[in-house]
C-alpha cells in the first residue's frame, strides 16, 4: 500500500518515527492556536499573509502552484478566520445597549457548513479531474507533481464525497464551548456532527488523498486525518471542525512553504499504487457513507425533524455529551 525509500538510507523505523512526529506537532499546535486567542490570530491570519508573500516571490520556483493546492491552503485557513471570528467576536449594540455575539448570528452560522462543503467539493472535483484525465489502459499519467492512477475507485469516491456532504445537519446548533478552569477554549462546537459522520469523512478524504495525492496520503491523508480526530474524541470533544480546518490550514501552510519534505529525501513516502488498494478504500468510504445517509434519512422521517433547518440527532446520547459542554 505504501513503499518507504530504503535506498535513500530509511529503515521502517526512521519513517513511522517521523510520522509519529508530525502527529504531535499537528495535535500540539491545534492545542496552541485553539487554547489562545492571540496564537490563532496570529497563525491564522499574520502568517498566512506573510507566506504568501514568500510562495509568490521568493519560493515561486519550488512551491505549489497549481490550482487545487492554492485552493485548498486558502479555503482552509478562510475556514480558521470564520471560526475565530464566530468564536471571539461581540461587542455592545450602541443604540441598544445590548451584548451582540457573532455565535448567536444564525447566518453567521451557516459559514461553518458553507466552507466545509466547499472544501468536499474541492476534492470532488479532483477525483473526478483524476479519473477522467489520467486514466489509460495498463497504467497512470504523470500529472506536474506525482504520478496518479485514475479509474473506477475516483468516481466511487467523487460519489461518497457528495453524499458526505448531503449529511452535513444542524448547522444551526453551533455554539460556543464554556470556559472552564480546564479549557478556556472557547472551542465552536457542533454537537449534531457525530463520531459516524467524522468516521465517514475520514475515510472519504483518506480515500482521495490515495488516489489524487498518492505520493502525499501517508501524511496528508494519514497523519493530519487522524490528528484532529483524536483530538475531537478526546480532549477537544464536539469540536471536530475546527479541529479539522487548523491542522489542515498548519500543514497546507508547511507543505507549501517545504514541498520537498513530501516529494523528496528519504522520509518521502509513495503509494504502491495499487489497484485493489485504491478501489478498496474509495469503495469502502462509499459503503460508510451510504450508511451514514441511511442513518440520517432514517432519523429524519421517524422523527419529522428537518435537518437542514434544525438538529437532527438531538436525542443520541454522544450529542448530550458535547452540549453539555456549551455556554
């Protein structure tokens, strides 16, 4: 499934240990910038405009360029500004005199769903980009970075893409965690976006990182999806999102800023690129998700509750879990 490069001096060792290594930098710096106000500023915000003048000017000859990276890098950190801003944001009503909260903004709150899904149709349009451009008996086509496989595991994929994003619900019961001696956070908490669903994105992005970024999915694909899950079913429970959105905004940024990391020396890891492998994955994510539809039109007509205008899983116990950890 995976090949490590022995022949540049790598051991299976050396590799893992590495892995393991960017796990932690990833959960420990989502600590960081989700725990302080003025670190998630700064990451999120200072940084990114000062990357990108480096990207453009300096590193243009070794930086990605191409229009799904600039997209997702951007996307996600637009993604961690919203989130800051629909934690931290408020402020008095000068005629009123009453405390306003962006939090307690009902279109404010449609973002969070608005820019995920964005983000999903992103990879959507990739895998399908994939299958239908880099597709030709017997083998691949080197695209401008690594070598992709296209076929019927990008379209299946494409289709578990979609229906993960069809069971995105209740966007409108984000709020805001209280402060605690523990965690002064502020974490945006989704409570009806469940352990199922997160399993199911899970697998759909691990799925598209192996089949659109093969020479990447080890650590993009692997680390950074297991980062912010641990950290959501963890200590940073209900928080998924935001979790998902700041590992994925420090990496993009990272990998931007050291393409070579991933692409080359010896802790670069490629995919084996095959075939079972890549129609298991992408198959096995369209099964979950499929599920996972199941489950939600099944709630959706039992109890008469639309998901789209409400909270759908209001009833299950791990929703009760996260709100009660709200304001």
């Amino acid at each position: 499934m995976f090949i490590f490069d022995y022949e540049s001096g790598a051991t299976a060792l050396s590799v893992w240990m590495v892995w393991i290594l960017v796990f932690v930098l990833l959960f420990l710096l989502n600590e960081l910038t989700r725990r302080n106000v003025y670190v998630g500023f700064f990451s999120f915000v200072v940084l990114p405009i000062f990357l990108s003048v480096l990207w453009f000017t300096v590193l243009k000859e070794t930086t990605y360029t191409d229009w799904f990276h600039l997209a997702k890098v951007y996307s996600a950190t637009a993604g961690c500004i919203g989130f800051w801003c629909i934690r931290h944001l408020h402020g008095t009503n000068k005629k009123t005199g009453k405390e306003w909260r962006l939090s307690n903004n009902r279109i404010a709150l449609c973002f969070p769903a608005l820019i995920l899904a964005i983000n999903i149709l992103e990879a959507v349009a990739r895998d399908i980009e994939v299958g239908l451009t880099f597709s030709v008996e017997g083998g691949g086509i080197a695209n401008d970075s690594m070598l992709v496989l296209g076929g019927s595991w990008n379209f299946m994929n494409a289709a578990a893409g979609i229906l993960n994003i069809i069971t995105i619900t209740g966007w409108f019961g984000i709020c805001i965690r209280k402060v605690t001696n523990h965690d002064k956070s502020k974490d945006m908490l989704w409570p009806d976006m469940l352990w199922f669903w997160i399993v199911a994105y899970d697998l759909w992005n691990f799925a598209y990182t192996y089949n659109c970024l093969p020479g990447h999915s080890w650590y993009c694909g692997f680390a950074l999806l297991l980062a912010p899950t641990v950290c959501a079913f963890t200590i940073g429970k209900g928080a998924w999102l935001q979790h998902r959105a700041q590992t994925l905004a420090l990496w993009c940024m990272f990998a931007q800023t050291v393409p070579a990391f991933i692409d080359e020396g010896k802790f670069a890891v490629s995919s084996s690129y095959g075939t079972n492998w890549l129609f298991f994955w992408s198959l096995l994510a369209l099964l979950v998700n499929i599920v996972v539809f199941a489950f939600m039109v099944y709630k959706a007509v039992s109890t008469k509750r639309n998901p789209y205008k409400g909270e759908l899983y209001i009833d299950l116990k791990k929703y009760k879990e996260i709100k009660a950890l709200a304001e």
